[in-house]
C-alpha cells in the first residue's frame, strides 16, 4: 500500500490520480483482450495466419501501450505541452512521407513502414493537435490580442488538408468535430460556430461529388439496394442473433465471413458472442470516461488543462461514437477503431498516449502549483 505520507513521485502520482477513470481505462482494455480473443481467429485463419496471430499481436501491442500511459500520466501540464509539439511535428513529418512513399491500399495511402513497423502517422497527430489547439485557445482568451485562434485555424487547414490527401475522411470528420467542440467550449462567439459548421457542410458535399467511394457509401446507407452492403448487413444479423445474453464465447457466426471482424465490426462481434448486455456494459465504460474526464476537467481554474482535458475526452467519446454508429447502422460505413477494443497498434498506442495525457490533466493539484503554471506561462509570453 502507498502511503500519503511518502513524498515520491509514484505516492504523489497515486494519491493526484484520478484512480476510477483509470480504473475504467484498464477495465476497457481488458474487456478488448476478451474481444480480441473471440474476434480475431477466424479472420487469421481465412489469411493463412496462426488462428491467434492476431490475439498475440494485440497483447503485444498493449505492453508498450500501458508504459505510455502510465508515463504520459506523470507529466505536469507543461510537458505535455512540449511532448503534444513534438508528437504533433513527427506526426505531420511521417504523414508527408505517407503520401510520397508510402504503399496505396484500397486506392488511399495512410501507412507507412519504418524499421518493419506500419505506422498510421494520422493516430498520433490527433491527440497532440487536439493539445496544441486547447493550448492556443487558452493563450487566447488569456492574451486577446495574440492571434492564437488565427493560428489554431492555420494547424486544423494543414492537417486536414493532408488528411484529405490520403484521402482519410474518417480521421478528418473525427478531427473537425474535436475541434469545432473544443472551440465552442472556449467561448468563441455563435456566428463562428455557426459559419465552420457551413464550412463542413460545404466540405462534405464537395466530397460527396467529386470522391467517388464517400458518395458510394453514402448512397448504401440511403438506399441498401444501390450496393453492397454485406458487413453492415451481417453486423445487424449479429446484434439479432445474440440478443441479450448472447450466443456464448466463440459460439458467434458473424466472425467467420466479416473481414473487418477484429476491427472495425469487433463491436458486433462482442453483441453476438456475449449479448447486448455485455454492449451496454462497453457503452457505459465509454460513457463514464468521456463525463468524468469532462467534469474533472470543469473543476480545474486552469484554462489549458480544462480545454485539453475537455478536448481529449470528446476526441475518445466521439471515434467511440463513431465505430458504434457504424456497426448498428446508424451512419454511413467509415473505417474507425472502437478504442483500446479493435485491433491495430498505431491506435492502441496513440490512444494510450492520449488517456495518458487525460489522466495528467485532471490530476488534483494544490491550488500553489495551478498558480505557479500560470505565473510562469505569464512570464514566457509576457
């Protein structure tokens, strides 16, 4: 047991932390081991892999996974600033490479292989932006006249428009939505809320004529018939099929023909293996984490902890949102990870990278050291 009176930075860590979200953050990669393991076999064996190729690689993944987080989880305020700058400056680097030399799957290019490791350089790009954006927002409503929200515009243009490049419009609509939220939530006035949300509208219908796979799956969603729809379809079959309770572990039939089952539809997966009970249970984990971060978020007088922490939080509970939609029919097929759920190391790390951060900034801190962080930002840009 760690006791109060021990003055380390681990008895600090452990006594600041908010020990429930956390506990909420391992309960939900636990419950992704669970769902790996019923998910992934059939779809390694139809490739000619080890029936737990996958399963092993998700364990692998989730060591280095955890150290970030629990690293990232020490941090004070400022250094995440610094490491958001870092990250989000390889991140644009890696992306740039993506487009120039990396390998085109499906008519899109968003990986790239480095010292035999594909790398998705878009996963990490998200969390830090979102940092770099709260950051400026803060310095904005702090220092009116720095043209911080000017600038923060500037970053959003650059990363979507190498996004769009890809073409990735999953991360780019996750990314304009974490922005426009965090936006809101600093104050900025209803007719720029209102004008960027034209702007997406407007940026949604371009796409929708001019990229010929978008309209193809908006067009499936409208009207079934137009297409194929066989993932969607055989993912509601699987919500049917398991009911409440479910059709019990490796009893599902879904995961021997869906060939996103370990990814994208491993949330239908789970419905017909363990029933919409065990959904349910998943949707209050997200649910829990999203609205405890954001209220301890709202309890901290410090203006860029409360936006990254807010903006964080929307970024995970929003690419949640999105992969559930997805799975249950409710918007247009999109490729998304259901965080620390599907398979794939570049989100797994990236996410535990960007919890990492949540967990630092809603850190309970005496009210000297809050002071203290905002005497010495003062001082930098005095």
């Amino acid at each position: 047991m760690i006791s109060r009176e021990q003055r380390t930075p681990l008895s600090e860590w452990w006594w600041t932390v908010d020990r429930l979200l956390l506990a909420a953050i391992i309960a939900l990669m636990l419950a992704g081991v669970i769902l790996s393991l019923a998910a992934s076999p059939p779809v390694a064996t139809r490739i000619g892999l080890d029936p737990f190729h996958f399963f092993n690689r998700h364990i692998l993944f989730m060591v280095p996974s955890v150290i970030v987080l629990i690293g990232v989880s020490f941090m004070s305020p400022r250094q995440i600033r610094r490491s958001a700058l870092v990250v989000f400056a390889l991140s644009m680097v890696l992306i740039v490479a993506t487009l120039l030399i990396g390998p085109e799957v499906k008519g899109a290019k968003r990986w790239i292989t480095i010292l035999g490791i594909n790398i998705q350089a878009s996963e990490s790009a998200k969390p830090a932006f979102v940092v770099i954006a709260a950051w400026l927002f803060s310095e904005s409503a702090r220092k009116p006249e720095m043209p911080a929200t000017s600038m923060a515009i500037v970053l959003l243009m650059m990363l979507v428009s190498l996004l769009v490049m890809q073409p990735d419009f999953g991360q780019t609509m996750l990314i304009l939505m974490a922005w426009g939220s965090l936006f809101f939530i600093a104050g900025m006035r209803m007719v720029w809320v209102f004008g960027l949300g034209a702007t997406a509208a407007g940026g949604l219908l371009m796409a929708y004529f001019l990229v010929p796979h978008v309209a193809g799956r908006i067009k499936r969603f409208m009207d079934p018939a137009s297409g194929d729809t066989f993932q969607v379809d055989t993912a509601m079959e699987a919500f049917s099929n398991g009911g409440w309770f479910g059709l019990g572990p490796g009893e599902g039939i879904a995961k021997r023909s869906l060939p996103d089952s370990h990814t994208d539809f491993v949330f239908a997966v789970g419905a017909e293996e363990f029933g919409i009970l065990l959904c349910l249970a998943v949707l209050s984990l997200f649910a829990f984490i999203v609205i405890r971060a954001m209220s301890r978020a709202y309890a901290t007088e410090d203006l860029f902890s409360r936006f990254a922490a807010s903006g964080l939080a929307i970024l995970f509970g929003v690419q949640a949102a999105i992969n559930m939609a997805v799975n249950l029919h409710l918007i247009p097929a999109k490729g998304m990870t259901l965080p620390f759920i599907s398979y794939g190391g570049s989100s797994m790390i990236s996410l535990a990278y960007s919890v990492g951060m949540l967990l630092a900034l809603t850190r309970m801190r005496p009210r000297t050291e809050v002071e203290a962080i905002d005497a010495h930002v003062a001082r930098t840009y005095a």
